[in-house]
C-alpha cells in the first residue's frame, strides 16, 4: 500500500494546467476566479443584493438530494447553529469565506492542519486509493496520504504553472512531467503536454523501492479516470437553468436562480455545492449578442439598478466551480416599464422684441414613452425680480401646450422681466418642471437724428460732426454710413460709437460721397437721418508725356502732339501749353489750348528744336513734360556712279564696288541699294525681266549671289539718306561664266505596295550651259517610324547612301524592296562641266503591319486590386492607340497608350491570369506571356479603443475580447497638439497599453489601427477622447509657534 502511495504522489505531483480564460462566443471575457467574498469587479451601475454574496435569499435546490449519514446530519446541524450565531453578532460585515459542509471532506486529523485546497485534494487521493485497493486486494489503506505540492500563478483569467523541481527518495528530476489536461469548455483552449505519459512511467521507474512496473495499468486508468472527473463536473455545472426575473421596475430589477440540478450522483457528491460561483451576464443589445458580466459570487440572487426605462434586456448564468466553469445558461428576456420623462432644460430665448419673446428648448429623454406635449408656463410678467429673490412666491400660468420645441410669447410689454419654467408629459405623466429663467422685452428705440454736417474736406478726407441731443441719454452709441456710387457697393459703415465726429480717410479726390446717420440705444436702432452729399476736393494734374513729331517732318514745319497726364487731379483738365527752344536758354510758348497737339510752322531746315509741354487744372498747373529733340528734315542726295567689279563675275556670284554721290543732300549717307535685272535672249531678241533689289547696306562693295551660270544681267546703285532714296545712277551690264547644272527638281515617291516603289524627278531648272547626260539616284534605309508633317526623322548620313539608279530617264521603279521599312532618296545630275548638287532628299515607308506582342515588366497588387506595367512593343509603322487586357475570363480595353493600368474589384486571396495585347491602326497584335498574382487578404478591421484605467499623468487603454491568436500588430497614435500631428505611442500585439507622461486634467485624442504580415496594416479607427484625473495637493507644513503670550 505504501508503495502504490508513493507512486500516486510521484504522479500527482506535477501541478494540473487548467485552462480558464472565460471567454464564450456570446460574452466578453471575465476573469477567471472569484474572491471569497462579494464580487469587486463588476460595472459600478450594477449592485449586489441587500443580504450579500455570501447569503442564500433562496436555498440552493438540486435535481437529487445528496445523502447522509447521522453523523454527518449532526455535524451540519451544529455548523447551522454557529453560523446563526455568528449572524446574530453582525458577522456578515467581515464577508468570510464559504465554509465547507461534513459531507464534502473528511475531518482532517488534530495534528495535522491542512488548508481548505489541501483537504480537497486529500480527499481527491484517498478516493483514488480506495480505487487501487480493488487491482491490489492484497494492500490495504493508509491512514493520511500526504497532500500533493501545488503552486499557482492567476492573472486576468488565467492559470500559468510554474513547474518547480522535485527530488523523491532516489534523487530523480522530475520537471519535464506533468499530468495531461483537458479542458472541455465551449471556447476555452485545449492545452496537450506531449510528455504526460511518459511521465507517469518514468515516475514509476525511479521508485526507491526498486520494484517493477507492473502498475503501469493502473496509473494509466488514473490519468482517464482524473480526465473523466474533469469532463463530468463541467457536464454538471453547464445544467444550470436559466435565471428567473422579478420585482422588474422602471430602474431596477431582481435577478434570482438555483443551483445546478444533480445528473449523476457520483459526480454531485465530488462537487461541494458551497464553493460553486455563479457569474450574471446581462445585455441591453440582445440582437448583437454582447453582455456584460454584472455580479460574480455564491449568492442566489442579486439586484441590478440604473436600468434604461422601456429597454429589452437579456440575462444568462454561468457557473464556476475552482478553475472550472460551465456552459451559459439559456436567456431569459425581460422589458423594464417606462415612466415620466427626465426633467427638461430651461428654454433659451432666441429673438426678442419690446412686444414678444421668442423661446427655444430641446428634447429630454423620454423614458420609453414618446413625449406627448410640452407645458410652458410663465408670470405675466408680474414678479418683476430677480428669480432667486421670489423664487417661492412666483405664481405660474399656463402659456402653451404644444408638441413644437419652440413658441413665440405675443402682446407682451415693453421692458419688462418675465418668468418661465418647462415641463415634459408623455402617457406616464409630466415630468419636473425646468428651472425657473428670466427673460424680458425691449425698450423703445430712439428718434432719427439731424443728418451730419461737413467741417472739414481735403483730397483725401472729410471730417463731418453731428448733434448729441438730450434725448438720447449716455447709452446712446451713432452709426454713420457713407456711400460712393460709383464703387456700387452701397452704404459702408464707417464709425460706431459714441463719438459726435468722426473723420473718413482714403477716400478719392474731386468724388461726391453721401452719408446718413442714425442712434442705438439698448432698446434698438432709430430711423436714419436725411441723406446729404459732400465732395473731396482735386489736386493738380500730373505732367502731360513727352512731345512727338505727328506725321511727316518738313523743312519748315511739323506737327506735333503728347498723350494727357495719366493723373488728372480727380476732374478734366482745362487747357495744354507747348514751349520751344531752338538751341538758346529760354523756352518760348507757342500754344495754350484745350487740344494736345498743334502744328509748329516758321522752321529752319536741318536744325533740332526742343519741345516740353504742360497742363492746368482746378488744382493748378501741373509740372513740364519730359524734353523732347526734333530735327527738321533736310532733302534727298543726287545719284551716284554706276557700279563696277576689279574681277570678272564667276557662274554664281560677282563682286561689285560702289562710289558715294557727289551730293549727299545736306545729311550723311545711310547706306546704299543696289538692284538686279536679268536680260534674256530668245533666237536674237532680247527680253528684260523686272528688276529686284538685292542688296541694302553701309558696305561700299556688294557680293551678287544667287546668279544663274551662262545669264546676262544689269545693275544700277543710289544712295540714301535720312530723308529718303536719291535718284538711280545709269545702268551697268556684266555676263556670269559657265557652271555645272542644278540639282533636278520635284523629287517624289510614290508607294505601290509593301515591296514597290516609284520614284519620279524633274530636270534641273538651269542646266549651266551643257546639256545632262546623267542622273544618278541612291537610296538609304532607316527603321520604320511613323511619318508625321508634325514631326519628320531625321535624315541619315551621307554614308548610309547608296547607288541604285544611273541614266537620262526621269523616272524608274525599285522593286523587291524589304517591307515596313522607311526608304530615303536622292539625285543629282551630270553634264560636261561638271556634277551638280544632291537633291533635297524624299522618302516614302513601306506598309505598316500590326505590332508586336508587349513584355510584362512587373506589377503590383493589394486584396482588391493590381498594377501591371509593361515595356512597350514595336508599332511596326503604325502608332499604338490602345491595349487589351486578359484577366481570367474577361477582356479589359484601355482608354489610350499608357504602359501601366490599374485593375480593381478583384477578390482577396485569389489566384489571377494576366497577359496584355498591343492594338494600333493595322490591327491587334499578339499576347504578352501570362503573369500570375495571388491578391493579398484582406487588411484587419480597427477595434474599438477604450479607458481601462486614468491617472493624473497616465492612461490605460484596452481593445478587443483580449484574444490576439493571429498575432495582429496594432499601432495606437495620439495627437500631439505641439506638432499637430498624431504620433505613435505604442506598437504591437498586445490588447492593452499606458501611456504616461501625460498632464493632469488634459483631454487627449487616441487612434487605433490593425496590421499584419500579409496584408499590411489597416484603416485608422474613429478618434476617442479621453482625459487625465486630477492629482492629489501637495502636503501643508505644520503650523508653528509665532509668540507665546
């Protein structure tokens, strides 16, 4: 027997982890355990019952009744009588532990004290001893086993075991051992110790005995066996009926139920009825399933106050039993009656007259009656004080009864106080009256003033005054207005107070402004004044611009005019004047009139004048205008020699001298023009052609360019002066010398098909005097482009030419030419003097075709759309307008060109195909390869943040149901207000943070956000506000002695 003992305790040893979190899928998580007495952690609107947690209002009922032996009814009659002795002597104030009944354990021994959890578990042994004497007949029992070593660690819900070493009588160690756990509850976690059997055997192995292992059976059926007795208690503890609901008010409600009803009478006798705990669970929402644990404790019933009036509730039980608990009971409903609505807030007053008072008021909560009418009462007017001085005196009258929030009191008088109070009545009855606030009507206003009269005007400004009559008392505040019509904006107000002058500034000179005044007193604002009119006055004008030279300038006379002052002084200007010096020290003055221009007559030919003008208006006589310079015109000069050359002309250009004139007219020479004419002869007879300028400068040669080889031409030169052109000098002929032809004309190219082209040029227009005995025509090639009169390519180097036609035809056709490719040409011609100049090049592309297929460079994607770019393909001659998208079984077209698009409504963690297509004028071209993408999930929603605790520089913050199984990363941000931006305080997996440093009574604003590793992180969540406490006073010094008397 003692052998089996040991072994027993070797096995137990190891501390069981049980796995109590508290958390379903119809509540929000508790913690796991319960104090011995009243329950501490519940909301503080809910209340416990008036007798304690810790007394039964109702007897614990089961299904069967627990049997008794006489010894074991004594005992609990005495154990009756004690604690009604203790009850008499106002025990329940201390709210001690529930005793344990005789039936549940056997008495310990006097020697030996054994806490309460040690003689459960001595009970658990022996019973499991008495089970091994039935494999073991031939052992008997033990007086006492010794109670197994636990050592257990709760936070918040849940059970951590620290394994602690454990040496037997051999020395071995057992920490890696432990008993395996099964925890049967609806969401609770299931924790497996892979080594539980194992450890079991070797326990027995290392017995100090050295026996062998023949009960190994017997230890295995013990591990089934504690396994079993773990499933029956929670079976027994999920049959609780449901709660009853009684004594239901329109505040407050009592809550009641019974213990959980016998189903197997081995598992009631294990469970000692005393220690069961039971948890409430109320919702006010109970279409969304969230309750609120209200009460936790071994009482029957408990009260809940500040219930909600005319509000559905749903309440279930769930029962504890040590680390154990039990499913939720079924609900039970109940609705709370309503009653009279809350008490109103006084009405505000919103507009008021000397004959009305317009009043205003909100609605106050209804308590599950809808509000059937408002009562507004009031004094007429007949208090005549201050509300606090006649409070209880005031004697009310019915005003309106109206199911509006507003009401306007009618025919009241002028200047005095009235008193009103407010009243809710829905079918339950009216609620308190508001509190009592005084309002009142306005006086009457003032009488319209004597309109303002001028004192002082300048440009600038306009100083008026006005008349303070003895009517209009000391209150008395004026308003003048003053309106400029030409701005159109109407009467401004430019003064408030109770001043009687007042000085408008900035105002524009020479306008006419109107002002009208009008008095306010407290009781309103009087009619306005008569209007009246006052004018700034106007400055001098500013000086006029700079005299010029109007038409032609003659020897003897010119006409002259100047722009008017871009300042006029505010009014029209009256008359101009113009003075002239002709190179002396004193201006002469040769006009005044009201026009600005006139004619200067009686001039000397060739001589500089100089000219100023000036103005005059109602502000005087403005400044003088800039001096100007004019020169009367001098004549033209005669006609100089004809032109001549030192060298004989070349075939394209001659060099020519020119001479000056004997006579320059009276002014230098300018510069020269020399024109050309070209002389034709036709079989003998000749034919001249007009002739064109050709050269005009200072230079006195000129180079005649452009001159065709073989051709005769004439020239003549004259000379020019400031005035004008002089006469022409005789004409002079010269002949250019022979040259090779020109480069042939009108080269084009005409396209026949993908491999054909024409090309067709014209003879040169000058041959230079030899007949053509050939054309040379070469050709270069270039990629394919797309030709445009917008933008052409560029030409190809000389190098890249080629010869690919030599003859006298005009014409040939190029046959077996590559397709798409761009084709540049270009001819010269040849005679016996010489090769000509390459014609401008001409090209002409073959035929376009569709493009090629693009290339998917890389892509991007989230869980409900993806980004794909593309490189993209040859045009092949014709620009691409747009691209097709194959996404599983659907075809996207795009709106133009661009190599990237953006495909949404996709579904989160779904396999894609993608492949692109090039579209151009020519047709589609072919697919790109696929590209395969897997959209990423979906990002985590943001949990609602609230206030777990405060302090006066700190506050804690918790999310969720405290279950983070997904290791979800959650960012919380607070609003700094000295960066005023929100910045991150804390970062990571956990359901809870603090965040310290804080100051004291100061709101701050906090955001919550979700991430993880797949599909990044989240919207922010609605911004929460939560606030500091206040922190205790400092300390006061004691108070000392200051004189002793």
């Amino acid at each position: 027997c003692v052998y089996i003992f040991r072994i027993i305790e070797n096995i137990l040893f190891p501390y069981f982890q049980l796995t109590a979190n508290g958390t379903s899928h119809f509540y929000t998580p508790i913690p796991g355990g319960f104090p011995p007495g009243a329950a501490t952690s519940a909301p503080a609107h809910f209340h416990s019952g008036p007798h304690g947690p810790h007394l039964q209002t109702q007897p614990p009922q089961s299904g069967t009744p627990q049997p008794q032996t006489p010894q074991q009814q004594q005992q609990q009659q005495q154990q009756q009588q004690q604690q009604q002795q203790q009850t008499a002597s106002n025990a329940q104030q201390s709210s001690p532990a529930p005793q344990h009944s005789a039936n549940h354990s056997p008495s310990s021994p006097s020697n030996y004290h054994k806490d309460e959890r040690t003689q459960r578990q001595h009970t658990k042994l022996l019973r499991k001893l008495e089970k091994q004497r039935e494999y073991n007949s031939a052992v008997s029992t033990p007086a006492h086993s010794p109670s197994p070593r636990r050592h257990e660690n709760q936070m918040n819900g849940h059970n951590k075991n620290n394994m602690r070493s454990h040496q037997n009588t051999s020395h071995h160690n057992q920490n890696n051992h432990g008993r395996k756990t099964n925890q049967r509850n609806s969401n609770s976690n299931n924790n497996h110790n892979s080594n539980s059997r194992t450890g079991a055997s070797s326990v027995m192995g290392s017995s100090e005995d050295g026996e062998d292992n023949s009960s190994m059976g017997g230890i295995t059926a013990d591990d089934d066996e504690e396994e079993d007795y773990q499933n029956a208690i929670i079976e027994q503890l999920s049959a609780i009926q449901k709660p009853e609901v009684t004594d239901v008010t329109s505040r407050s409600a009592k809550i009641i139920w019974e213990a959980p009803p016998c189903l197997n009478e081995t598992t009631h006798q294990l469970i000692n009825m005393r220690e069961l705990r039971y948890n409430v669970l109320l919702s006010d929402r109970a279409k969304e399933c969230k309750y609120k644990s209200l009460y936790k404790g071994s009482s029957y019933d408990c009260i809940v106050q500040d219930l909600q009036p005319g509000q559905e509730y749903v309440v279930r039980l769930q029962v504890h039993y040590e680390h154990l608990q039990g499913n939720a009971s079924e609900p039970t409903e109940f609705t709370t009656p309503a009653c009279e609505p809350d008490q109103p807030s006084p009405p505000r007053l919103v507009m008021r007259t000397k004959n009305s008072l317009h009043l205003r008021w909100t609605n106050p909560a209804s308590n599950g009656s809808s509000i059937q009418h408002y009562l507004l009462e009031y004094d007429e007017g007949k208090t005549g004080a201050p509300v606090a001085a006649v409070q209880s005196a005031i004697n009310f009258v019915e005003a309106v009864k109206s199911k509006n929030k507003q009401y306007i009191m009618t025919k009241l008088q002028p200047s005095t106080v009235y008193n009103f109070r407010l009243a809710a009545v829905n079918e339950m009855g009216p609620s308190l009256y508001s509190h009592i606030c005084s309002y009142s009507t306005a006086d009457n206003p003032p009488s319209a003033p004597k309109p303002p009269t001028l004192q002082t005007a300048s440009s600038s400004a306009l100083r008026v005054v006005w008349e303070r009559r003895q009517s209009d008392g000391a209150a008395c505040v004026y308003v003048l207005q003053m309106q400029n019509r030409e701005s159109g904006h109407g009467y401004l107000n430019m003064y408030n107070g109770p001043d009687c002058s007042y000085e408008c500034c900035q105002l524009k000179r020479a306008t006419v402004y109107y002002f009208r005044l009008r008095a306010e007193n407290e009781a309103g604002a009087s009619p306005w004044s008569n209007e009246v009119t006052y004018r700034t006055a106007a400055e001098r004008p500013g000086r006029p611009g700079k005299p010029q030279a109007k038409g032609k300038i003659h020897g003897t006379h010119f006409r002259v005019r100047w722009e008017p002052p871009s300042d006029n002084g505010g009014t029209d200007v009256q008359r101009y004047f113009l003075e002239i010096n002709a190179g002396g020290v004193k201006f002469e003055r040769i006009y005044s009139g009201v026009e600005p221009e006139t004619t200067c007559d009686r001039l000397q030919p060739g001589t500089t004048y100089q000219l100023r003008a000036s103005c005059e208006g109602p502000g005087g006589i403005s400044p003088y205008s800039e001096v100007s310079h004019i020169t009367s015109e001098p004549i033209v000069p005669a006609a100089p020699p004809h032109p001549y050359y030192d060298n004989p002309p070349g075939p394209y250009a001659a060099v020519l001298r020119l001479e000056k004139p004997e006579y320059n007219g009276g002014a230098p020479i300018l510069e020269f023009e020399l024109q050309l004419r070209k002389i034709k002869d036709y079989t003998g007879s000749e034919t001249v052609c007009a002739p064109q300028i050709i050269y005009k400068g200072k230079d006195a040669y000129c180079v005649v360019k452009d001159l065709q080889p073989g051709c005769t031409y004439e020239v003549q030169l004259r000379a020019i002066n400031r005035i004008g052109a002089g006469a022409w000098s005789t004409w002079f002929r010269f002949a250019s010398a022979a040259a090779p032809p020109n480069s042939p004309e009108a080269l084009r190219v005409v396209v026949k098909s993908s491999t054909h082209l024409h090309v067709s040029w014209q003879e040169p227009s000058n041959c230079g005097g030899a007949p053509i005995i050939e054309y040379r025509l070469e050709s270069a090639t270039a990629p394919a482009t797309a030709l445009t009169e917008a933008s052409a390519p560029p030409p190809p180097p000389s190098a890249a030419f080629h010869p690919c036609y030599q003859g006298l035809q005009t014409s040939t056709d190029l046959r077996n030419l590559m397709p798409f490719t761009l084709y540049y040409f270009r001819v010269n011609a040849c005679n016996m003097a010489g090769v000509s100049k390459w014609s401008p090049m001409a090209n002409a592309q073959t035929l376009a075709a569709v493009p090629a297929a693009p290339q998917i460079k890389d892509f991007e994607f989230t869980s409900n759309e993806a980004t794909l770019r593309w490189i993209a393909p040859e045009c092949n001659g014709s620009a691409i307008t747009n691209y097709s998208i194959e996404c599983a079984d659907q075809t996207i077209t795009t709106p133009d060109a661009n190599t990237e698009y953006t495909i949404g409504d996709l579904m989160p963690e779904t396999a894609y195909k993608f492949r692109v297509q090039a579209v151009n004028a020519i047709g589609p071209g072919s697919y790109s390869p696929y590209a395969k993408l897997t959209t990423l999930p979906s990002p985590p929603i943001p949990p609602h943040l609230e206030c777990s605790g405060m302090g006066h520089n700190f506050i804690k913050l918790k999310w969720g149901d405290g279950r983070n199984l997904d290791f979800t990363k959650f960012y919380v941000e607070m609003y700094v207000q000295r960066a005023k931006e929100f910045q991150v305080v804390y970062s990571g997996t956990n359901c809870m943070c603090k965040v310290n440093k804080l100051q004291e009574r100061t709101a701050y604003t906090f955001r919550i956000c979700a991430g993880n590793d797949k599909a990044g992180v989240g919207e922010y969540s609605e911004e929460f506000i939560f606030s500091t406490s206040t922190t205790l006073p400092a300390s006061i010094k004691a108070p000392r002695i200051a004189q002793n008397i």
